[in-house]
C-alpha cells in the first residue's frame, strides 16, 4: 500500500506531460499527413483535454470518469472515418469500451471501499478481471485490437492506445491501491492472464504479415508486462508497469508514425512483402527500429528502465521460472520486430516503385522524438526523481 501512495500522484504528473508531448507530435503529423476531418481534430483535443483534466480531478472516481470519458471520445476518432470497415471496427470498441467501464463500475460499487463477504467478494475480483481484460485487450477477448488498428488512421490509433496505457493503468494502480486483497487473494489468476497475454500476443504478432496487425498484438504482449507488474504491487513492481506505460505510449508513436508515413508515400498497407523501405524513407525507418528495441527494453531507450524493474517484480513474485518465462516471451518480441526491420526495412529496395517522401514536419518530429527517448533511457533520473 505504502508503495502505491509513494508513485501515485507524481506519476499522474508524469503521465500528463508524456501525454501532452504525444499529443503535440500527433497533432503535427496531422497537419502534414491529414488523419480525418474536421470532426477528427475536435474528438482529438477532446481526447487530450480530458485525458489532462483528469490529473486536475486527483486520484478518485471523478478523475477515473473523465480518463473513461476521454476513451469513449477516442472510440468517435475511429467512428468519424465513413468506410464500413471503420465503423464496424468503432462500433465493436465502443461496445467493449462501455462493457469495462460497466465493470469496472459496478466492482467499486459492489465493494463500497472494504472487502464483501463471500461470495460477492469474488464476484467483485471477477468483475474487475473482466473490466481491465476487455480495457487492455489481453486474453481472451484482445479481437478488438487488431480490428481497430486495421481499419483507424495512425494517430488515432496513437490516441488510443496512448489512452489505454494512461487511463487503464492509472486507474489499475487505483484499485490496486483500493482494493488489494483482489491481487493479493487471486494474485495466481492475474499473472496467469498476464503471462497469457506475453505469449498469446507474441505469437500472433509472428503470424502476421500486415505490420499495423503486428502492433496491434504487439501491445497485447506488452501489457501483459505491466499487468504484471501492479499485479506483484511491490514499489519496484509498480514503478516498472507506470514507467512502461509510459514509455509504450512513446514507442508506439514512434512505430505508428514510421508504418504512417511509409502507407502515404506507398498508397496502401505495409506488409512484409515491402522491401527496402528504409531507402525511401530512413527518418520513419529509424523511428520504427527505435521503437522497436525500445519496446522490447534494449537498452539505451527508455524502455529499458521500466522492463528490467519489471523482471525483477517476476522473479520477486514467482522466483527465477517467472523471469525465464518473461526472457522468453521478450525472446519472442524481439522475433517478429526483427523480421519486420530486416524484411521491410533493411532489404534491398524494389527500384520499379515510385513513392513520396516524408514531409519535413513529420521528418523533424520522427527525430525529435527519437532523441528524446534515447536521452530519456540514458538519463532515466529525470524522470525517476519524481
């Protein structure tokens, strides 16, 4: 407990100006790659008002209500796009968007601020299970993601997930904190849905062949991670999963806006049938490998700080099998990211297609933003010092 009280209200500081950075870097790459329509940009700051509102609103439900607020605004970024496919993926989101928060809802209800008695406290751990499950996309009900990554534009498909890493996992630590004989008393089910997750999303990422399904079962194995980690709700636990929310947001920006960019010079989806991309498009290749090590926690990038504080939650938790099945899922995330840098961006270039190039203000925020977390990783300090 005393542990959640430490990193609690800095941490939503940090999310808030991470959040921000985001936002600023989305909102430039629309401009010079348009993501929708009017509609589009006032659900987007919509999304970032509320998201930032909530650091405002403090701990309690009233800030919970505004994050939940700001996802179902994020569900209307993918409603707005007027292609069936769009709309069919928005409305699938939306319905699994309002069944969390339907959960979510009624465990805090059920539970008044004190452990019920049997049998409604496990109704109460049930709902809560059910609610982040279908929150964070983890097994068995992560359909939705892959569907919403297809069919969104890349920068709302940033938002959101954005939105999902800040607004699930801080309210996650909420309930850690407010409820903790949920993790403490079922503590064996939430590591096995974390450690499902790990590998169920692993192997479906290295089955995929279009790269923005990949990403999208890519955050399905990274939140198994930081489920982990405020699962264990050790202080080294929890700081791992909040500075690997974090830091996921920023990857994820990084390879979306690589993946982005590459699709609008191209005229159609990237696949591994793409070769030498990196030839036409180095700042978005460098992004995407960036991003890629960083989302695996290779060091110097800042998702090394919050992934090693993560093995040692595992091995504090269930000893050294729990890390070598953490190693080994990582071992397998390194697989399918590897494969899409060497294929598509490191192979030679098919000379016959002619393709744009990168706009420059996407090009200046690529770099920046790939600076950024490289110096974040080498001096993580700044960020820890809070």
């Amino acid at each position: 407990m005393n542990a959640l009280a430490d990193v609690g209200m800095n941490w939503m500081w940090i999310f808030s100006v991470v959040f921000a950075l985001i936002a600023a870097a989305v909102w430039v790459y629309a401009r010079a790659i348009p993501q929708g329509g009017a509609s589009w940009w006032v659900l987007s700051a919509a999304v970032v008002g509320l998201t930032l509102a909530s650091t405002l609103a403090g701990t309690g439900t009233a800030s919970m209500l505004l994050l939940d607020a700001a996802a179902l605004c994020a569900v209307g970024l993918i409603l707005t796009d007027r292609s069936p496919a769009a709309r069919r993926a928005g409305r699938v989101y939306l319905t699994m968007t309002l069944a969390a928060v339907l959960c979510l809802l009624l465990a805090e209800r059920l539970a008044d601020g004190a452990q019920p008695a049997y049998p409604l406290d496990r109704a109460v751990s049930a709902l809560l299970l059910v609610g982040f499950a279908l929150k964070l996309a983890l097994v068995p009900v992560y359909f939705w993601l892959p569907m919403v990554a297809e069919n969104a534009a890349p920068m709302s498909l940033v938002l959101i997930i954005s939105v999902v890493d800040i607004a699930a996992f801080r309210e996650l630590v909420h309930f850690r904190e407010a409820m903790p004989w949920v993790f403490e008393q079922h503590q064996a089910v939430w590591l096995a849905a974390a450690l499902l997750s790990m590998f169920i999303g692993a192997l479906l990422a290295l089955g995929q062949k279009n790269l923005r399904r990949m990403l999208a079962f890519s955050t399905l194995d990274d939140m198994g991670y930081l489920l982990l980690g405020v699962t264990v709700g050790s202080e080294i636990g929890i700081s791992g999963a909040l500075l690997g929310a974090a830091a996921h947001a920023l990857f994820k920006l990084l390879l979306f806006s690589a993946v982005g960019t590459a699709e609008n010079g191209l005229g159609h989806a990237v696949t591994l049938a793409d070769r030498g991309l990196g030839c036409r498009f180095p700042r978005s290749a460098a992004a995407f490998v960036v991003g890629a090590l960083g989302m695996v926690g290779v060091p110097p990038m800042i998702g090394f700080a919050g992934r090693w504080r993560l093995y040692l939650s595992g091995v504090e938790a269930g000893g050294i099998w729990l890390g070598l099945a953490m190693a080994a899922a990582t071992v397998l995330a390194l697989l399918y990211y590897v494969r899409a840098i060497h294929l598509v961006w490191l192979g030679p270039a098919d000379e016959h297609k002619a393709v744009s190039g990168e706009p420059k203000a996407v090009r200046l925020t690529m770099v920046l933003l790939t600076v950024g977390v490289i110096v974040l990783g080498l001096f993580p300090a700044w960020l820890l010092a809070f």
